[in-house]
C-alpha cells in the first residue's frame, strides 16, 4: 500500500499533463512519501491519452485508465477510488490550478490529526466573476441544507482517509458533494485547509453556468436519499396523511356547515358548488397518491440487497 494515491481525472488536458506529474513527483520525492498517480481520461479527444501512456512507461508510480467516451467526473472519481491503494486518497484537477505543495501538509492532517476528509478552501479564486458568483451562492446553498460548515465544497483538491472513498459511492454531478455524502456516511471529521489557486495556463474550463442549475437538483437528491432513503414512507406518508387530513377536516366542515344552515333554514349552497369542496376533494386524492407512494416505496427498500448495508467501524472479541 502507498502512503499517498493522486486521483486525477481529466477531459482535454495534454498541455499539463507532463508538468503536473513532474510536479507531484517533486514534492512527494522530498517528503519520502511513497505514492501513485491515477490518471482517468474522461473521453479526451486530444493527445492527453498517449501522454498519459508516456508518462506510466516512464514512471511506474503512474496508472491511466482511458473511458471509451465522457461519463463525467463523477464516474472518473468512483473508478479511481476503487483502484486507489493509498492509505490517504486525494483528488486533484488536471489543470495545474490546484498546487502539488498542499499534498503534505493535508496528508499530515489526515494522518497525524485524525481527520477522515480535508476539502481544499480557495480564498482569493483567480476565476472571472461569472464563476465565482454562482459559487458562493451554490456554496452558501450546500452549508445550509447539509448543515456542514465548509466554504468551497466545489474545490477539486481534497484529501481522504482510504475507508471513506471505499465506502461511498459517486454517480451523476455528485462530486462536488462528496463531503456531504461522507458525513451522512458516519464520517464526522471533516475539515478544510486554505489553498492556493492559480489562474488556467493551458486550455479552458470544461464546466459551464448549468453546472449549478444540475448540482442543485444534485443535492436535492442526495438529501433526500440519504435521509430517506431506507425510510420513504415517512417522507411520503407523513405528507400524504397530512394532506388527506386537511381535505378530509374541509369537507367535513363544508358538510357540517350545510346541516347547521338547513336546520337553522338559512340559505343553503350546495356543497358541490362551492370551490373549496373541490380543493378539499383535490387535497385527498394527492394524499392518498402520496401515502401509497410511501407504501411501494417501503416495499422497494424491503427487498433491496442494501436494506442492511452499514458501515462497520471496528470489531472486537467476536470469536
């Protein structure tokens, strides 16, 4: 096992390639730290892959693995994880914004200080403010709906205690939320450390405004799963039953209100004429919808094979 594994994934980036891993190697070499590189190459329609092939032959501690088309980052992230074999995993861009000279000392925090995640904090982002606007508000966003205090959930360098890439699964646009999934995972030692961001020397950005527009249905989506995922029908069922209780309580007193006026005989409407019978009648039958979509909803998690899957921390005296 290595000390250190460098998740790198990347779309169209042959001119940072040969510096970034030379870079790497520079600072790794002076801490004696033992490492590997992952380069994932998400679909790149330049030379990027036939330099990643160079640099493996040149260097044995540099692996690539090459997507047949674009999955996205996300889909890069999780194959490396699951090939990383560094006590502490990190995840870098390949665009030499992100500085190799962090990886020590985020390292140290990881091993020395106990941390399960370090998340990088670009203070001053050398970005146009077409980017950096939208992601303060995205960032201010995350915080209030996950309830984790960090301030740049978007930053690519990050640092992991091995068992927590491992134990955590990364699809669609959600690894800017990774943080938030190791936290709803068990992990509760999350920190940030300031870092350095330097401006793009080669190429341009791969991500545009939609971005934000995808990462906050994203998050949406993990709060809902992680929350209730195991447990729909009290997301579901709550609703459907409050709903149905308020059409019920409204007909009720549309009908008891008919009653009192004939007894008193007092001008009557009938109940069918009034809107609010049909908001009653309207409130019910989504209600009802919602309650049985809890219902199959628990019938779903009750037969999935991940209904009991927890994350173990530690055994004794099992035997």
């Amino acid at each position: 096992m290595f000390d250190i594994s460098i998740v790198i994934p990347l779309l169209n980036e042959q001119d940072s390639l040969k510096e970034l891993a030379s870079w790497i190697d520079r600072v790794l070499k002076e801490k004696q730290l033992s490492y590997e590189i992952i380069f994932v190459d998400d679909g790149s329609n330049d030379n990027s892959w036939n330099i990643i092939k160079e640099l493996c032959a040149a260097n044995p501690h540099i692996k690539g693995i090459k997507f047949q088309r674009n999955y996205g980052k996300s889909a890069a992230l999780n194959t490396a994880f699951n090939a990383a074999n560094g006590s502490v995993v990190f995840t870098m861009d390949a665009d030499l914004q992100d500085s190799p000279d962090e990886l020590p000392e985020m390292y140290n925090m990881i091993v020395n200080e106990g941390y399960d995640l370090v998340s990088g904090w670009k203070i001053k982002r050398l970005d146009p403010l077409s980017k950096t606007i939208p992601t303060k508000l995205f960032n201010w966003a995350t915080r209030k709906m996950s309830g984790l205090e960090l301030h740049d959930f978007n930053c690519g360098l990050k640092a992991y205690r091995s068992n927590v890439v491992k134990s955590i699964e990364v699809y669609g646009e959600m690894h800017r939320y990774i943080p938030v999934i190791a936290k709803w995972a068990g992990f509760k030692k999350i920190t940030e450390k300031p870092v350095k961001h330097y401006e793009r020397k080669f190429g341009q950005s791969k991500f545009g405004l939609e971005r934000f527009v995808n990462g906050f249905l994203d998050l949406l989506t993990i709060t809902f799963v992680s929350r209730f995922g195991k447990r729909p029908m009290h997301f579901f069922g709550f609703i459907g039953t409050l709903m149905f209780l308020i059409g019920g309580l409204v007909s009720a007193y549309l009908i008891v209100e008919k009653v009192v006026n004939l007894y008193r005989h007092a001008y009557v409407r009938d109940v069918t004429d009034q809107p609010l019978f049909y908001l009653a009648l309207t409130a019910m039958i989504i209600g009802t919808q919602l309650f049985l979509a809890g219902f199959l909803g628990e019938l779903i998690a009750r037969n999935s094979p991940y209904r009991n899957s927890y994350l173990i921390e530690s055994e004794l005296n099992l035997k």
